[in-house]
C-alpha cells in the first residue's frame, strides 16, 4: 500500500471530478486530479490506457460487503470527515460511519448484504486499504468500465472448507481461474465451515505439533489466493442448473431481475452442519468441553481420563461412544428411548463395554462449567421428569448432520437423508458439468482429510469436462459436429 494504516489523508471534495461537490465534468473525465494513492502508487491513468504493472484493471465485482462492515473500525483519526460527501457523488456511499459501529451502503456494495453481515467481524481493513479500494471503484465508475457485460466463468466452487480451497487450489494451478464463495454464516458458522468449530486438529498430516481449526483455515485459504483463486465472501442461495452456462445468484440479489454469476463448471463443496440440541448453557461451552465429532475432538487433552456423555441412539452415537473410550475413564450414552435404533451388532458392543454407561429414558437438558470449561450436566428422565446431576468434562452431540444442499432447489439428486449422490469413486453429480465433494456427499467419513481428497478429485473431474467442453465446442466451429 501506498501509505501505512493509520496515516491522515485529506481528500478535498472539490478536487474529484464528477463528484456533487466538483465540477460536472462527466464519466470521462481526466484522473488528474485524483490522489495518485488511490490508484496503487501508479500514475493516473486516462481511458484508454491500459492498465500494466501487474495490477489488474477496474472489475465488476463488487468490493466483499463483509470488508465494508470491518472497515467500520477505521477512526476519524484515519480518514477525514469529509471523506463520505466526496464518494456520495459517484453512489459509492450513501452514508458511511468513519468512527461509528455500523455501515449503511448503497451499491455497488450492496446494502442488504452490508447490513447483515456487520455483526460478523472479518479482519480490519486498515484505512489505507480502504482508501486504495474506494479508488479502485471510483477509478472504473468514472472511467465507464464499472459495469461491463458479465463474464462467462470457467469453474465456481461454493464453499469454503478444505474440500473447496482443495479444489480451488488445483484448479487454479491449472490455469482456470477459480472463483470460489465462501459463504458469510452459511449454515450458522464462519467461512470455512466446521472446520471453524473445531479447537485441536491433531490428525491432518503434515502437523506433528497439531494446529486449530481456523489456523489450518487460514492455511488453506493463503495457498488458495497465492495461485491465483478469487474469493467472494457472499452466500449463494440460489441455483439454475438446467442449462449451461449455470446461474448461481448471490444472497440479496436471487430474482430473476438480478444478475447471476455464470460458469461452465460448478463444484459443490458445502458441507454438513452438525444438528444441535440447543440446550442451555450450549452456546457457553460450545468447545470448551462440548463437540458434535467425537472423531476431531475425542483426544484433546481437555478430554482425556474424565468421565464423558454422548447424545444420541443411533449407530453414530455407539461408533463415538466406543471411539472415546480410548480417552476418557468412562463414557455415558444418553438415550431418549428405552432402546437403540443403532443396528443390532452396534448396540450390543456399546453395552457390553466395560466403559461404557447407557442412560435409558434419558434427556440431557442443561450445560453447566465454571465459566470456562463444562463440569457437568442436567439430566432429566423422560417418564418421571425427574433431574439430576451429572459430572462430566465432555459431551458430544451425535444426532446426525444436515447436508448443505437447500440453495440447489432440489435440482441434484440426493439420497434419503439430503446428501449429493456422486457416481462411485468420482465427484460426478447427475448434472454434467456440476461436481460435489466433501461432507455434502460423504455421510461415512466426516473427516478434513477425507474432504480435501474428495476436492482433488473434483477439481480433476471438472478440468476434464472443460477440456472435452472445449474440443466439442472447437470442433462445432470448425463443422466437423
């Protein structure tokens, strides 16, 4: 950046052209009188030149709302009061808080999006960054390219997690240009999805010391921009898959009237949410000693020789049980019923374990801890209503998991339970040219690894398929189809 975060800068209204409060000299006019900081320490440029130096010129996308909420943190220290009537001439801002809490923006911004996202803090934008990005807008708003035709995409990935960043990762290696959406609190978590709930990661190779959740995350996220991948931080909400190119519309703008993102070739990567119970105290002790994957969690060391509960009847809930009984020094297993409806064999190896208790007729109603970790559970019988108490350092939820498909509209072929349907040991949905990978079909594993395997194979897939695309298309033009 052209100057440090922090640093004043004084932007005189008069001075920008086109502006309310400048002379009206049109869309065309002279950059001379711009700051040269807010065209990246270049020269300004006029119309016609091409944009060079490896800086890439004016694009249609706009600046990711969920910046504009994390630049409210800039002060009036950083950037000058006047610095919102300057931009409200070219429809940047229709008001903007230099050192307020939120942000009410207008397009290109998208106001709906900004006022929803403002109470999910993404990193803060320094004021310099924020300068160079206002610049980067106005500079293709008053040079007319603000709103080109929209581009025909190679390959969109929709998710964030490591099954996406996988794919995003391949694919722009291979030279596709990937624009993946990560999502702002799809499915009630963070971009990056459950990977983002999860403290320790002890068991995704390359990582002997471990790593956190959102420390592998951000890893995966790095080397997905460093080849070349553009992240959009909106949630798509809305798909048209009936005929190529596919229209994916972002949340906030789904009518018909509202331009959708197009591309050749979809990648879903969406995941599953963990289901939750929602009892009290869950939202005080959610990782801090209760976990919905026994499998990511059970050998965090906050777990390991203490008494631990698991919610649930069915075979996932025997599987963790008798999983966590390599770590804890006993495991309870809450069941609402006065049976399984795990399959027979897995009923029986969790009730004849040695370590393991089953609690018939059992609700686990309330979370209790010391304010930073879980001690202990409420527990309340299903016929006398009757509560107890109940020591633990651990509970882990295992009701089952929602896959991330509703945006698709039913559009792709799903199994019983909503999971994508992918032909066996490839990536391939029902649709050609749509590909799904990670938990969104794979209902077995739920694991980061196994999910960012599953990214690979899609992104091979889907570079295939724009290949064979791309001679079909070649040899249509040429009159040999």
């Amino acid at each position: 950046m052209s100057a440090p975060d922090g640093d004043k800068r004084t932007v005189a209204p008069q001075s920008i052209p086109g502006t309310a409060h400048g002379q009206q000299q049109g869309r065309r006019s002279s950059f001379s009188a711009w700051p040269p900081t807010f065209f990246g320490g270049m020269s300004p440029p006029t119309r016609p030149q091409a944009f060079s130096s490896g800086i890439s010129p004016p694009v249609a996308r706009p600046f990711p709302a969920s910046r504009v909420a994390a630049a409210t943190t800039v002060t009036s220290g950083q950037l000058p009061d006047s610095t919102p009537a300057a931009f409200s001439g070219i429809g940047l801002f229709r008001r903007f808080s230099v050192s307020g809490a939120s942000a009410d923006c207008s397009q290109p911004f998208g106001q709906a999006a900004a006022a929803k996202q403002q109470h999910y803090p993404s990193h803060p934008l320094p004021a310099s960054e924020l300068a160079d990005a206002i610049g980067r807008h106005a500079r293709a708003e008053l040079s007319g390219d603000a709103h080109p035709q929209p581009k025909v995409l190679d390959e969109i990935i929709v998710g964030s997690g490591p099954a996406g960043h996988t794919a995003a990762i391949y694919a722009a290696r291979a030279n596709l240009e990937p624009v993946l959406f990560e999502g702002m609190m799809a499915g009630g978590v963070a971009p990056g999805g459950q990977l983002t709930t999860t403290t320790e990661v002890e068991n995704f190779p390359g990582f002997p010391e471990g790593i956190t959740g959102m420390e592998l995350t951000d890893k995966l996220r790095e080397q997905s921009e460093r080849f070349g991948t553009e992240i959009i931080t909106e949630t798509i909400t809305r798909v048209d898959l009936s005929s190529r190119p596919f229209k994916l519309w972002r949340e906030g703008a789904e009518t018909d009237a509202d331009e959708p993102d197009t591309c050749d070739a979809l990648i879903v990567a969406t995941g599953a949410t963990a289901k939750r119970l929602g009892i009290a105290g869950e939202d005080q002790y959610w990782q801090r000693g209760m976990s919905a994957c026994a499998v990511c969690d059970g050998a965090a060391p906050i777990f390991r020789n203490k008494p631990l509960v698991v919610i649930g009847g069915g075979d996932s809930a025997c599987e963790e049980a008798t999983f966590l009984t390599k770590y804890a020094s006993h495991v309870y297993i809450a069941v609402r019923r006065d049976a399984f409806r795990a399959s027979q064999i897995m009923a029986r190896r969790a009730i004849n374990h040695p370590k393991i208790t089953v609690l018939w007729n059992t609700h686990v109603i309330e979370a209790k801890g010391n304010g930073s970790a879980l001690t202990h559970v409420v527990l309340q019988d299903a016929n006398t209503k009757e509560t107890r108490d109940l020591d633990v350092s651990g509970l882990f939820y295992a009701i089952g998991h929602t896959p991330n498909t509703a945006f698709l509209g039913g559009q792709l072929e799903t199994d019983e339970t909503g999971y994508l349907v992918v032909k066996p040991g490839l990536s391939l949905t029902n649709v050609a040219g749509v590909f799904a990978a990670g938990d969104v079909q794979d209902k077995t594993y739920r694991q980061a690894i196994t999910a960012a395997g599953s990214g690979c194979m899609a992104a091979l897939d889907a570079e295939k398929y724009l290949e064979n695309l791309a001679a079909e298309e070649h040899e249509r033009a040429s009159g040999k189809l």
